[in-house]
C-alpha cells in the first residue's frame, strides 16, 4: 500500500530545532506528513511508529467510549474536600495513615487503569 516515503531534516521554528519530516505517498490514504524529533531512526521505522501510536490510541478510545474505563472515580472517605482547581494537596503536612489511605487509593486506580 506504500508507495513512497521519503524523510528530510529541517529546522523547525515552533520546535526550535532539527525536526525529521517524513512524507509518505500511500495508495489509498493519500499524502501523509510525520515528524520526528528524533533524528535516528530511519524514515520506515517512524511510520511504524505512527503505526504503533494511532493503534495505542484507538484503544484508549475504545477503553474509554465502549467498556466505560477512565469513568469511574475512586473517592476516599477521608479525603478532604477541594475544588476544581486548587492545585495540589500537601501529604508532606498530612498524618502518616492519611498518607497511606491516599497511597492505598493511587494503587487501587492504576490497578484498575491496568
């Protein structure tokens, strides 16, 4: 389905420095333009990436809009009410098992994500 792809490094203003440019001839999606801060891997690799990457997140979309991942809020009892927007909390002024229940939460939620 590929049928070209060629890659150039110019320096990007927005980036502030060499910027890999990969250009990509595909026979049904047309032209495609990637780029790549790193400046090693070869032309064929960063569209394998660009592979990986829109795969990665295809299925975060699918976690989030069919199986409902990502909704779910793991509240704490003893957790102190903040509003949206007060930045983040101070454990280091907390009591050790205040700082433990936080912990135990975190856990719980990247268990869950996995």
């Amino acid at each position: 389905m590929l049928r070209c792809a060629i890659a150039i490094d110019l320096l990007w203003r927005p980036a502030g420095r060499l910027v890999r440019f990969v250009t990509v001839c595909h026979l049904l999606r047309g032209t495609i333009f990637l780029l790549a801060t790193d400046l090693t891997p070869e032309p064929m690799e960063i569209i394998l990436l660009y592979g990986y990457r829109f795969k990665i997140e295809l299925g975060f979309r699918q976690a989030v809009l069919a199986v409902g991942s990502y909704a779910y809020h793991f509240w704490m009892a003893d957790m102190k009410a903040r509003r949206r927007g007060q930045g983040d909390q101070y454990l280091h002024r907390e009591s050790q098992t205040y700082r433990d229940a936080v912990r135990r939460k975190m856990n719980v939620f990247h268990v869950h994500v996995q």
